[in-house]
C-alpha cells in the first residue's frame, strides 16, 4: 500500500519550489506576514518531506535530486531579497549564498569523482538550516511588529555556526577526495 504514496515526498519539494515566488514577490512589496506564513509553510514542507522519505521508505531519485533544490531555492531566494531589499546586511548575504554555493561545489565534485550518489548532509548542516529558518522568521517578525532594534549579536551568532558548518563540509570533502586518491 505505502508504495502508491512513494510520491508525496516529491510532491511536498514541488510545493516548497512553488511557494518561493509568493514568498520572495510577498517580501519585496513589504507584505511579511503572508510571506512568513508561506515562508513557514514551506519551511514544514521541507521536514515532512524528509521525515516521510526515510521514515515510510518513500524515497526515490528525483527526491535526491528536488529537495536539495526546493531547500536552496526557498533559503538562497529569500536571503537574496532581503539583502536586495536592505533588511539583512551584505555579510550575512555573503555567507548564506557562499556557503549554499560551496556546498553545490562540493557535492559536484564528491559525485563526479567519488560516487554518483548525492552526498548525505551532516548534522551540523541541519542545525544550520534550522537555523538559517529561524534567523529568517526572526527577520520577518521584526518587520511585522516593526521592531527598529539590531541583530548584530543573533547576527554573529548566524555567522559562526553557517561558517562552521562550511568548514565541516569542507573538512569531510578533502577527506572523502583523499581517501578516494589513496585507493
């Protein structure tokens, strides 16, 4: 029976991609609230979809390949607009984009040169999405409750954890790339 549903996962990534214009079109016209509550929608789909996934067995190729691409879309899209739109500063642009773009990088050499399979995300990696998620809601709040306060410290701290996450992945690639050369 589950195997007529194997679908839904993909499914919950093609919604995700399909709530980044709403999302992104919301934000640039100053419209935050439905753009959080698309933003959250989204943000659900993404950890349903996985849950699902590896929990029913659910998973397929395209999945690999779709929610990967729905996470970027919605996290690098919206971080792009908010920068664009002066709401998040050029530093924290820089990171979330460079990081996201490295991690691209990484995962084209690993499946060019050590296995075709996509590498698996650590947990670090979701603790940052996590937080990357969360650091964008707290953007959105402030905008909706007109809070004119700085987040240089949640700013920091954003900073330190995707730049950590970064050097993980980093750190795991030229050991994968090491091995697969000393074999």
């Amino acid at each position: 029976m589950s195997k007529y549903f194997i679908f839904i996962p993909n499914l919950l990534s093609i919604i995700r991609i399909g709530l980044v214009y709403p999302i992104l079109n919301n934000i640039f016209i100053g419209n935050f609230l439905i753009s959080l509550v698309y933003f959250l929608l989204a943000s659900i789909t993404d950890a349903l979809d996985g849950f699902l996934a590896r929990r029913m067995k659910w998973q397929t190729y395209l999945g690999t390949i779709l929610d990967p691409i729905a996470d970027k879309l919605l996290l690098s899209g919206t971080i792009f607009i908010l920068w664009l739109n002066s709401y998040i500063p050029l530093y924290i642009f820089v990171i979330f984009i460079g990081r996201d773009v490295a991690i691209l990088l990484g995962a084209a050499v690993h499946m060019t040169l050590i296995e075709s399979e996509t590498p698996l995300p650590n947990i670090l990696g979701k603790i940052t999405t996590g937080l990357q998620i969360a650091y964008i809601v707290i953007i959105f709040l402030f905008q909706i409750f007109n809070v004119d306060m700085t987040l240089i410290l949640l700013d920091a701290f954003i900073l330190v954890v995707t730049l950590m996450s970064l050097i993980v992945y980093a750190k795991n690639w030229f050991r994968n790339i090491n091995e697969y050369h000393n074999e």
